[in-house]
C-alpha cells in the first residue's frame, strides 16, 4: 500500500507534456516568488493518500487517466478534437469534470462551504473534501455536455504554461457585469481553458454567446503573442502555488507582477445562510480582464450586457438542464437513499444530454 500513497491531483502524464525529458519540469512558485529548474515531476502536485487509503478513489482516477493519456495522445498527434460521436470524447469530458475538482484548490473550496455550514456536524477532513469535490464533479457532468469545444493551436513564441489548478473556468459577461456565480458549469457564457501542451489548448465554451475562431472549423490558428499572453495569465491567477513551463529560458517573472492584482484572497463568497441548507456560496471566479482577438461576442451576449439581465444567470446555460436538476434534486428529498439516488439520476442524465447533443449535430 505504501507504494501508491502518493496521490497525484493533476496526473504526471499530463506534466510530462510540459517536461523536456518526460522526468523533470521547470517551476514557479507564486507564494515564495521562486523559479525552480528540473523538479522531479513525481514530487509534484500530491498529497499522501489524498483520496482515501483504501484506495478506491485513487484506482479508479487510475483508470480515467489512462483512457484520456490516449485521447491527449491523439489530439497532440493529429491536432484535433475528437469528434462528440466518438467514445474518446466522452473520456475527455469525462477528464475534464474531474480535473476541475479533483485538486487541492477545489478540495479546500469543499471544505469550506462544509466550514461555513450552519450544521458544524459535517466538517471534512482533506481525504473526505476531495471525495465530496469529485462527487460533485459527477453529478454536474450533464451540464459539460451542452459546451461546445475547440482546440488552440499556438504558433507564437509565448508557449503555453500550466499550473497545479490547470482546468481554468472563465465568465467574461459576469466579469463585464461585475456580478458572481459566473464559473458554475452551467453557467452562461462560461469558458473552460485547459492547455494540454505548450503548443495546444483545449477551450470549451458557451456557443449561443460567443463565436470562437471559425465558425465550423475546430481548429483554431493562434498567430497574435497578446493572446497566448491572456491565456497564460489565467494560470497565474487560477493556480495554488506552482506554475509549471518547458522552457527554462522563459520568464514567469514578468507575468506574475503584470497580473499579481487580479490573485484571488478568498476562493468563496459567501451569499448567505440558511437553517435548511447551510451556507449559499459561490466560487470566486478567476478574473483577469481577459481580451481575446479570436473572441466575438454574440448578439445574446451583447444584449444581456446592453440590459444588465442577471436573471439570465440564474436560470443557468441549459434552462431545461437547471429545471432537471430542480426536479431531481426535490424527488430525492423524498427518497431514504437520496443521495445515492440522486448521484445515480445524474449519471443517467449525462447519457440522455449526450445523445440530445448528437442529434443537434
């Protein structure tokens, strides 16, 4: 068992696309201000027995990540996207749901919405919150599935950085309307930026409010340094400590000090309580005024912007999804084994919301 106590929250076949030997990664540390050359990247980005000692959890994640080392496999070789029918699509969703909540950052956020609750019997320990964060993660898979995806092929001399929070949620039209809430899976206007290599980036968007590269072409060429600068920001401001790059000449200094007032000091904003449920909070959302030449605002989301309509935010991206979820969620009060019921109504929707987008085309 002592062999596998080191439990990886972002997996070292991912870094390795960030190292120029496959065994070691350059480094800067936001907190001490520190660049680190050649770190091993087994030594990076775990907890011991992060997941549980019975390793349930962790064998499982296992088994997730060897699927998707394939799809990235594929995608960096032939630079596309899977296509939504092909079953490796399914993997790299699948991926992405639980890299967004499967590391430090997000287990702490967990912990402290069960911190804040007006029942103190539900305290988590850190094993305990990245259990509850990636379950989470699975009952909000449906809402993945109603993004749109693009791949961001970098072909200017700012290669793409990453991070140990690597999965960056963006709103610009919450930013815009300086309202919260924006990083919600179902939220409209959401933007998903996951780089997969210095060259490549995965972005998953909200298609009905932004136009992204090409209309129907997946591809997207990126030639203007001022946006591969953007995209690395987002690293800066999303990451808990490390920020991870391939090449040693580069200079994260420059970055950290340029962005260093857009880092977050809380991760949650808390909107209120209630004796019922506990605590109503949201993820403060990663902002760094982003501005991007291959983004277009649609009409929808000039419109939302002209009238200030936070109302459309609560409804959320997939009306029919939020009021699915309402439903199920309501039914499960109802249930002795709620929770297992509720988590298991979830996996059956994501299945419906996949053919639903199959048949949109």
């Amino acid at each position: 068992m002592a062999n596998n106590k080191k439990h990886h929250f972002v997996p070292q076949f991912y870094l390795k696309n960030f190292s120029c030997d496959g065994k070691s990664i350059s480094l800067f540390n936001k907190r001490s201000v520190r660049k680190v050359f050649s770190a091993g990247i087994k030594t990076q980005c775990y907890r011991d027995y992060f997941y549980g000692k019975d390793l349930k959890l962790e064998n499982w994640l296992a088994k997730v990540e060897g699927k998707v080392a394939n799809v990235f496999k594929k995608i960096i070789t032939s630079q596309a996207i899977p296509e939504r029918k092909d079953e490796m699509y399914e993997d790299l969703l699948l991926y992405i749901a639980i890299q967004a909540s499967r590391t430090t950052y997000a287990a702490e956020e967990m912990s402290q919405v069960r911190d804040l609750s007006s029942d103190k019997r539900y305290s988590l320990n850190e094993s305990e919150s990245a259990h509850t964060a990636l379950q989470y993660a699975m009952r909000m898979l449906p809402a993945y599935y109603s993004l749109s995806s693009k791949l961001i092929i970098n072909h200017t001399k700012e290669k793409f950085i990453t991070s140990d929070n690597p999965c960056v949620f963006y709103n610009i039209l919450t930013e815009k309307l300086n309202i919260s809430g924006g990083s919600h899976v179902n939220s409209l206007g959401l933007k998903i930026f996951l780089p997969i290599s210095p060259e490549l980036m995965l972005v998953f968007y909200d298609q009905s409010t932004f136009k992204l590269g090409s209309k129907k072409v997946r591809q997207i060429e990126l030639n203007d340094l001022s946006d591969a600068v953007a995209l690395n920001k987002l690293q800066f401001v999303s990451c808990e400590q490390n920020i991870y790059f391939k090449d040693k000449a580069y200079d994260p200094m420059k970055l950290h000090h340029a962005i260093k007032k857009y880092y977050k000091v809380q991760k949650l904003e808390v909107l209120g309580k209630t004796s019922k449920y506990g605590v109503n909070a949201n993820r403060v959302d990663t902002r760094t005024n982003l501005k991007l030449s291959i983004l277009t605002l649609k009409k929808k989301a000039r419109l939302i912007l002209k009238s200030r309509d936070e109302k459309a935010f609560m409804e959320g991206r997939d009306t029919e999804l939020t009021n699915q979820y309402i439903q199920m969620f309501n039914q499960s009060l109802k249930s002795a084994n709620n929770d297992s019921d509720f988590h298991e109504r979830c996996l059956e929707l994501a299945k419906f919301k996949s053919m639903q987008m199959l048949e949109k085309g």
